[in-house]
C-alpha cells in the first residue's frame, strides 16, 4: 500500500495503490475517474452525439493545517525589520533618516517630511542668515531689534544628534568657508585666513546671546578661568559686546581645532611611513571601516497598503524648509523697498497691476489707443508734409499764412507751380486728402465727447509768442490772461469734485491745471479775445482771429507743427475721453473702479490709490521739459548712443526676448521678424525708442506763460529742431534705430507664437494656466482675445492690448512705464535720461524674481527662484555677457592687443558675466565699473545718481572727450586715442608685474608723444 500523486484534469491528486508502483491499467483507470466530460452547452456540433453519463464528484480534501514551525529569522534579520519599521514610523511623524543623497536623488512621497540632513541644512543656512539681518540692523544702529534677534536665535533648539552637529557646521560654514577663502585669494596664510573665517562667522552669522563652550566650561570651575567667564553669554551685554564675545570665541576654538588636527595628521602620517605601504594600508582602513550604502536599496513607506514604485522626478523641497530659509530674506526685501521707495523707480502701472489687473489693462487699451490713432491719422497726413517740404523756403511761409488763413484759393495756387516737378506731381491732391483728414478728425472729435466748432477749410494754427503777439495788437497780457487761468482752474476744480462725489470717493487731490490745459486756455483766450469759463481747449472752440497777417505770421507755429500738435492733441483727448468716461457707452477707468469697489474686489483705500496713480499718469503726460531740457535730451543720446558699439548692445535684448517667450520660440520666430513679415511695430503705433525720446504731448514749446525760460526763443526753438533732426539721422545711420525695432518685433512675434503654442490644446494645462492669468485683465473678453489668437489674428483689439502689455513688461514703451517722480515733476525728468531701460530691467528683476522670493507663498518662492536663475543665465550671463565679450573685442579690450581672433581667457569670460549679470538691477556696465574701482567710487556713485554727463559738462570734459562725437568717436578712442593709450599703460603694467614676480627687470618702451 502506497500514496501516489496523478495530474489529472482537476490538478495534482493523491491516490491510494496497492503496491509500491500502479500497473498501466491502474493509471488508465485513475485518469478516466478524473476525467472531465464537458456538458450538452458546451459541445461543438449539432449536440446530437449520445452524453457519457458522468459520476456525481466527491468534494475536494481541504488542504492540510499549516505546520507550526520556529521563527525562521535571525537575530540580525529581526533587528533589520524592527530598523524598517522604526524608519517608516519616523517618516510619517518627524524628519527621516535617509541619507542626503536618498532624500534628494528621488521624488518625495506624500506625508513625508523633510530629512535630518535636510532639516539641518535648513536650519543652519536659516540661522546664519538671521544672524546677518541682526548684524545688518545692529550696524545701522536699531540695536533693539538686532538684540531682539539675538534672543530670538539663542531661543531657537538645535537638532538633536548628529543632525544638530550638522546644523552647527552648516551655520559656521557658511560665512566662515567664502571668507577664508578670500583671505586664501588675497595671500593670507591657511591658518589665518581659516581664523579670520571663524572670527567673522562668528561675529555676523551667530547670535551674541546664544550658549557657547565658555558657558560650558563656566559650568565646571575646575575648567573655568578668567577668560571664559568673560566670554561666557550674559543677556545684560549690549549687542555689541555679544557678538564680539562670539567672533573672538569661534576664532580661539578655530585655532585650537586646526592646529589640533594638523598636529593629529602628521602624527598619523608618521606612524603609517614607519611600515612598508603604511599609508595605503591606513587608506584602506579608514575607507573599509565607513558603512557601505547599496545604491539599490530605498526604503519607501507604503501608500494604501501598496509599496510605490522608484521613478524619476524633481528634487522637491518642503515648504516649511523654503519658508524658514526665505524668512530673513523677505525681510531684507522689505528693508530695500523702504531705502529705495517704488516712487522713485517703479512704474506708475506695475503699482496699479498690483492692485488691480483689469485697471492695468484699461491703461493699456488708453496707451495703445493714442498710439493708433496718432499713427493713422499721422500717416495720411505725411505724404503732403513730404511734398511741403520739397518747396522753397519763401513759398512755404506764402502758403503757410493763406492755408491757416483758410484762403485755399490763393494756397492751391502756389501748390500748382510745383504740379510739374517729379517729387511734388500729387501735391495738389495730397492737400485736399489733408483737408479731408482735418474734416474726420472734427468727427472724431464730436463723437467723442469733445465741442468742436466746425470751420469750413479748417488748418490748425498754433500761437507760440504771445507776448509778443499781445504787443502787436497794442494790448498788455498780464491781467486777462491770469483771469482766464483762474476761471479755468476754477471750473475744472468744481467739476472733479462733482464726479468724485457721484462715485462715492473723495476729491482728488491734484486738480491743479496742466501745463497743457493752461497753454490751451491762453491760446483760446488769445485768439478770441474772450473766455467763456469753462476750461476747454482753445482747438475746441470758435476761431475769431479770422486772419493772419504777414507781421504776425512769426508768432505761430511752423505749418508741419500745427499739423502734428494738432493730430497728437485732438488724438489724445479722444483717447482720454474713452478712458474717463467722457464718451457715451464706453465704460471709463471710474466706473471699472466703482464697479471693482462694489463687488468687494478691491479696498475704499485701494480705489484712491488708483485714482491718485492714473491721475498722475494723465496729469504727468500733459507735463513738459521745456525747450532747455529738450536740447539737454538730445545731446546726451546723441554723444552717448549714436554709435554702432551702442547699436550692437541692443542685440542682447534678443535674450531677454527669450526669457520672456522662450528660446525655441524667439529663434523660430527670427526669420519672420527679419523679413518683416510678422507684427511690426507700427502695428502697435510705436515708432520712438522710449517715450522719454518723444514727448509725453507734442504742443508748441514754453512760449506761452508768464514764466517762460530765457531759452524758450525763436533761435532755441530753431537750433532744437535741428539737433533732433541730427540725433534721429544718427541713430538711424549707426543702426541703432533698426536693431531697437528689430528687438521690439521679435519681442511681439515670440509672444504670439508662444500664446498660440498655450492654446493649441483646449483643457491643457497649458489653455488653462492662459485662461486663468488672461481673465484677470480682459475678463468678459478674455473669450474673444483666444479666439483671435487661436486663429492668428493679429489686427484684433484685443489681441494688440495683449501683445502692447507683454512689450510693455520689459520696454518702457508709454508713459505708465515709468515711475510716479517722473511724471510728477519734469524737473526731475533729466535725472531719468538714458536710464529708462535700466529702470525696466529693475522692475523685470523685482517682478519676476524678487516679490516672489518676497512672498510668503512657497510655491511663488519657489518660482522666483526658479526665474532668478533662467534670468540670470539667458539674459545676464549669454546676452549681456555674450554682448560685452564681443564689444570688448570690437574695442580691443580683449586680452592681446590687436584684432587677431582669440578665445577670452576664464577670468575675463567670468568679468563680462558678471558685469552682464548687475544689468538685472539696473546698473549699467560703466556705473558698475566706477562703483567697483576704490578710485572712482565716487564718480561712479555720482554719475549713477545725477543726470548723464553732469561731471563731465561741469568739468568741461563734454567738448573734449573723444568718445562724444557721433557715429566714430568711441571706435576711434579705444583704437588709436586716449583709451587706447590707457588700455597700452594697463598692458604694460601687467606684463612688468609679471616679470617682477619672476625676478626680472621691467621692460621700458618709449612714450609716446605728448597729445595736444
């Protein structure tokens, strides 16, 4: 008798046999009992085949009871598992005992919290910055506060273990380590420059209340002496003498401790040189005794039961850890906003976008609306400026006193006698389409909002002597004229406070009037002879000096000017108009406040600081420089940028244009931009290079008021017009024109194929981040602004607002760009010349990088980290340091003589990044550079502060200063003038260091000859 096993068709069965071995008929008879016959559903067929009858199956034998056995693990094994389950309880409740490089080198699991070598790092980075902000408001004489972190520092537990170890050497690292070094660069030996490091650390990282070894020994009087009594902590010290107390302790400790290891080290090292391979067989007993970690083994808690699987994904910081470690510098932040005020340097719109995006983009639309309407009716006027300007200079006036004069019958016919000439064939027709333009813009005006009394063959004439027009006429000026003003102010003071009233806010408090609403009232005023009070501009009123005689003539305006100041006038008030709220069924900036107000989505105090901001901005633009700042203007763009090298600086915007869109999109859309074919930026109405170029409203010059400059004369109103004409034919002769055009177009073209690529993929993440961040601006068009995207429509309104704000971010392209002092005070104006980009760069930097790492949202910090450093790779360190490279090549500033290609060596590769990199706070290379030299610090800080070239006009380097001169004179300079003699003594003084630090004499060479 025997047990055998069969597979059979229901598994493996166990069979009882009479011998050892079943015989063949056995098995036969075992396997048909098994077998399994399929029922009637089941057959293929017809089913007509007889069924084999089928034997009722016994139940299957339950399997037998598991055999108790003895735990099969070991004593290791049981403490391995007991380790793992400890780890995993840690992981959920506290800091996790991974290692650095198993906590960062994967993803972080959900419930997780930061390790102890992360917590430590933190901790420790976060302290040593405290400790500087303590140090920082200390020096700057707020003791209190700095005590107060002190104690605060002193308060905070270390970790516990070998992790607070750790936190202890991150703290004292982190200031020790760069200053030891430096020491090390400057010549210092080791072992001072590792004390001097421990001194500072010691006295600017650590907190002056904080327990320290003296504390300890102080503890135990067998060990105490008179110095660690002295140095011992005590919360009556002054902050001072605390933190002294703490750098001369850390430095002693350092001192001790390094000559201790030193002497350990060699000790060492000769025991190990007394055996054959000593110091080998020491290696590789020291490196046996360290644990080796298997790089396979990570321990993940499980999630619902199932164990998670490794995968690849980004290094995730906890947001506890960003917020200790960013604390002391929002902080700092906050100090630097209240040294540098946003009056001063940050954008009228970015205050107001920062309470209100839709009042932001209401800006925009009145920005971008003068613009286009400025630029369309421009265009149909210049053909016959262009033709005007081909006629003799006597005809020109003829025709100028019958055309403002409205004796078209007289002007035709001097226009017939240029009929002929090949330049001049259309010039009759191009009048009458003039005239016809002058008809729309009275249209214009009417529909919105604005009483303008029609005259039949109108052409606008502009007064500009009205002193001396008033003289002419036998009539003194003074009294009339200031009862004018006066009625004028008074109206329009009665009517602010009329609408403030009705909206519920209080009166504005600049109701002053502008210079340009005065300039108008006594034009109006002088025209008529009369004021009816209301404050409107003379354009809109009835003319009743019906003729201009040919004495009087000088008094007024060029024609080419009144033509301009008139489309730029009329075109702003409707632009203004449609902003205000003066237009019929056009919803003003007012009642978007009001309406904003109402819902709750923004503050009563809120609302007054975007009415006192856009007040500003509308009050800022109808402000002048006057003649004298105007010439000031352009002589320092014409003998500061009106050369190629400048020319070639514009090229680095291309970068920045890549950080705003994204490379693969800005190098896409270089062809097009190239050719002209993508959006142009007379698309956007935009033609100058800065608003500070152009003036916030074109109107005649200060001829009119009582307090006109002496420069304000025909002959420096004349010699302006001429400088402005040599500065643009400048500026577009060197390229300079055309690369800033080319920069803008890429800028404009990146960023509507970046907009098309977010909204390729309706419900993306993509679509949806695009939606989100749009309806805060264009809210109920936000809808109309993707579908023009989406099907690549440019010339849409709304499309245009968008493509205008995202230029406007990092170009200072109206008037809302620029800060709150600019545009309060033209005085102030000239402090702004040349820095306008400068201050755009700033504010790129405070927006993208800065308020987010200032925030107290973890991922918006994590997110101005993340921008600081594509910022400062794409725009500071390839763009700008790129473009200094090859201008220092161009201007042989290279480090061989001569235009012979070379690689820039390391250290002068390093120089122009980091000169590339101060561009992102706004400071220019040649600021950067005096501010760094001990010997020009001052001038530097001075030219950085004062307005361009102050030094150099009050010293009267201005008229000597090879550099100055237009188009060649830098290339000249650093080539063959006086930087060239500068850059030879420097090279000369480098090669006789060299040779002094080899033993060798100096090499001489002959001067060259004295310049005149």
């Amino acid at each position: 008798m025997s047990i055998i096993r069969v597979l059979t068709d229901q598994g493996v069965k166990r069979v009882k046999i009479a011998g050892d071995r079943p015989t063949p008929e056995e098995e036969q008879l075992i396997r048909a009992e098994y077998q399994s016959v399929p029922p009637m559903n089941e057959m293929g067929g017809t089913q007509t085949m007889p069924m084999t009858p089928t034997l009722p199956q016994e139940p299957p034998q339950p399997p037998p009871p598991p055999e108790l056995k003895p735990d099969p693990l070991t004593p290791d094994q049981r403490e391995i598992v007991k380790a793992k389950a400890m780890q995993y309880e840690q992981s959920l409740q506290g800091p996790g005992m991974g290692t650095v490089a198993t906590k960062l080198a994967r993803p972080r699991f959900a419930g997780e919290r930061p390790s102890q070598a992360e917590a430590a790092g933190g901790k420790g980075l976060g302290r040593t910055i405290a400790g500087t902000q303590g140090f920082v408001q200390g020096m700057v004489g707020d003791e209190e506060r700095a005590k107060q972190i002190d104690q605060n520092l002193a308060n905070l537990p270390y970790e516990p273990g070998v992790a607070g170890m750790a936190e202890r050497l991150i703290q004292f690292s982190a200031i020790a380590s760069p200053v030891s070094n430096l020491g090390k660069l400057r010549g210092a030996g080791r072992f001072t420059s590792e004390v001097a490091g421990g001194a500072v650390s010691g006295t600017i990282g650590h907190s002056g209340q904080q327990e320290r070894l003296s504390d300890l020994l102080k503890d135990h009087p067998q060990l105490a002496n008179p110095v660690t009594d002295f140095l011992a902590s005590d919360p009556d010290d002054s902050f001072a003498l605390g933190r002294f107390k703490s750098g001369l302790e850390t430095a002693a400790v350092d001192a001790t401790a390094i000559k201790a290891f030193a002497f350990a080290l060699k000790s060492m090292k000769g025991a190990a040189r007394l055996l054959p391979g000593g110091e080998t067989k020491l290696a590789d007993e020291v490196a046996e005794s360290v644990p080796k970690a298997d790089p396979n083994h990570v321990v993940r808690p499980p999630i619902n039961g199932q164990v998670q699987t490794a995968h690849a994904g980004q290094i995730q910081i906890p947001d506890k850890a960003v917020e200790a470690i960013n604390k002391p510098i929002q902080k700092t932040l906050e100090l630097g906003s209240r040294v540098i005020p946003d009056k001063l340097v940050r954008p009228i719109k970015s205050r107001v976008e920062a309470i209100s995006p839709r009042i932001a983009n209401r800006l925009d639309v009145f920005e971008l609306d003068q613009n286009l309407l400025a630029g369309h009716y421009m265009a149909r006027a210049l053909p016959f400026l262009k033709s005007f300007a081909q006629m003799s200079k006597a005809d020109r006036k003829e025709f100028s006193r019958y055309a403002m004069n409205s004796n078209m019958s007289d002007a035709n016919d001097i226009l017939r006698k240029y009929k002929r000439k090949p330049k001049t064939s259309g010039i009759l027709r191009e009048f009458d389409d003039l005239r016809k333009m002058f008809d729309d813009l009275h249209d214009l005006g009417k529909d919105n909002g604005l009483d303008i009394k029609y005259t039949r063959n109108y052409i606008p004439r502009i007064m500009k002597d009205y002193e001396g027009f008033m003289r002419s006429l036998g009539k003194e000026a003074k009294d009339p004229i200031d009862q004018a003003v006066d009625a004028a102010q008074s109206a329009k003071t009665d009517k602010l406070i009329a609408q403030a009233n009705k909206q519920g806010l209080n009166p504005p408090k600049n109701v002053a009037l502008t210079e340009f609403e005065r300039r108008e009232v006594i034009r109006k005023h002088l025209e008529s002879l009369k004021y009816t009070g209301d404050g409107s501009p003379g354009f809109m009123k009835e003319r009743v000096v019906d003729e201009i005689g040919k004495d009087q003539l000088k008094y007024y305006g060029s024609f080419e000017e009144n033509v301009q100041n008139y489309i730029s006038n009329l075109t702003y008030r409707v632009a203004k108009n449609r902003f205000s709220g003066e237009v019929d069924n056009v919803a003003g900036y007012t009642q978007e406040v009001a309406r904003l107000l109402d819902e709750g989505s923004i503050t009563k105090e809120q609302a007054r600081t975007i009415t006192e901001l856009v007040d500003t901005r509308l009050a800022g633009g109808e402000k002048s420089i006057g003649i004298a700042g105007k010439i000031y203007r352009d002589l320092v763009y014409l003998t500061s940028i009106g050369n190629p090298i400048s020319s070639i600086t514009q090229g680095s915007e291309f970068m920045l244009n890549a950080y705003r869109n994204g490379t693969l999109e800005t190098l896409q859309t270089a062809g097009k931009t190239l050719s002209g074919k993508g959006m142009r930026i007379s698309d956007l109405g935009l033609e100058e290079i800065a608003k500070e170029f152009s003036e916030p409203l074109k109107y005649s010059e200060g001829l009119i008021g009582k307090a006109s400059p002496q420069l304000a004369t025909k002959a420096a109103d004349e010699f302006h017009k001429k400088l402005n004409n040599i500065l643009r034919f400048t500026l577009g002769r060197t390229g300079f024109k055309r690369m800033d055009e080319l920069m803008k177009e890429s800028a404009l073209n990146g960023a509507f194929l970046k907009a098309q690529k977010q909204l390729a993929k309706k419900n993306s993440p993509a679509y949806k981040e695009f939606i989100q961040n749009q309806s805060r601006y264009f809210e109920g068009e936000t809808q109309s602004l993707v579908d023009a995207i989406k099907r690549g429509d440019t010339g849409d309104p709304n499309v245009k607002v968008f493509l205008f704000s995202k230029l406007s971010k990092t170009q200072p392209i109206s008037l809302s760009e620029y800060p709150e002092v600019y545009l309060k005070y033209p005085i102030m104006r000239p402090f702004y010349f040349l820095k306008s980009f400068g201050l755009k760069q700033l504010e790129t930097t405070r927006r993208e990088v800065l308020r987010k790492i200032g925030s107290t949202d973890p991922k918006e910090i994590k997110e101005g980290y993340k921008q600081g450093l594509r910022l400062s790779v794409l725009f500071g360190g390839i763009g700008m340091g790129g473009n200094n490279l090859f201008k220092d090549y161009l201007l042989d500033r290279d480090d061989k003589p001569g235009m012979t290609p070379t690689l820039p060596t390391g250290e002068k590769a390093w120089h122009a990044v980091a000169d590339g990199l101060l561009t992102l706070i706004g400071l220019s290379r040649y600021s950067a550079h005096k501010i760094v030299d001990e010997t020009k610090r001052t001038e530097g800080l001075t030219d950085l502060v004062l307005p361009p070239k102050t030094r150099e006009i009050l010293s009267g380097d201005v008229f000597t200063n090879e550099k100055n001169i237009p188009f060649g004179g830098k290339i000249y300079s650093e080539h063959f003038g006086y930087g060239a003699d500068y850059k030879r003594k420097k090279r000369i003084e480098e090669r006789n260091k060299k040779l002094r630090k080899r033993g060798l004499p100096p090499r001489t060479r002959p001067k060259r000859p004295t310049r005149p």
